[in-house]
C-alpha cells in the first residue's frame, strides 16, 4: 500500500495520498481545496543500513568537517547527530548547555570516573 505525494495546481498544497491498489487509477483531489488538478510527485525514500555501514560513515572524517573542538555546541551538535545514526536519543544536547547555573569552566569533569 504506497503513499502518493501530489501537488495541487491551483493551491500549491502538497497531499500524501494513501492507495490501496497501486493498478488502480482513481482521481485524486486536494484536501485543502478539493481541486483535481493533481500533479504526482517524486518521493524521498530512505534506505536501511546495516550497523556495520552506520559506524563506518561515523568514522569518516569528513562528518567531522566544521567540528569545533573548543565550541561546545558544535561538539553538542556532532553527539547529536551521532546518536540519531545509532538511533538513540540523546535528548537535546545543545539544551542542556542553556541550563541554568551551569558553568564549565568549574564544572567537576571528573564525575562518573
């Protein structure tokens, strides 16, 4: 059962369209204004990879490009994305770093060692 992505003419709304029977050709009308005028769209697909795959592209130096080593949020932001592709959730790094109270240059880095 695909989902179709249409573009309506007249509104310019983009409607995913659930089909249950991809050899049937039934009109198709907008959601928003009820138009026929229907143009399908190309959709984005993604492809699964293997854990092997995920890491390998970790390892690769260029994820490392605009890494600012001394800037904070640009490591928060290289751990977030890290964790989206080992698919864990790291929460919001950068979020963290707003806390109040908090100040790194007395941070106690030695906690959990």
């Amino acid at each position: 059962m695909p989902i179709y992505e249409y573009l309506c003419q007249d509104c310019k709304t983009r409607n995913a369209i659930l089909t249950l029977n991809p050899h049937r050709h039934d009109p198709v009308q907008c959601r928003h204004c009820g138009s026929s005028k229907m143009n399908r769209l190309l959709s984005r697909f993604s492809a699964l990879k293997s854990e092997e795959a995920r890491l390998e592209s970790l390892a690769d130096p260029a994820t490392l490009g605009g890494l600012d080593e001394s800037d904070p949020r640009s490591v928060a932001r290289l751990m977030k994305k890290m964790g989206q592709e080992l698919g864990e959730d790291v929460g919001d790094v950068e979020a963290m770093l707003d806390e109040p109270g908090r100040d790194d240059s007395t941070a106690d880095h030695t906690e959990g060692l």
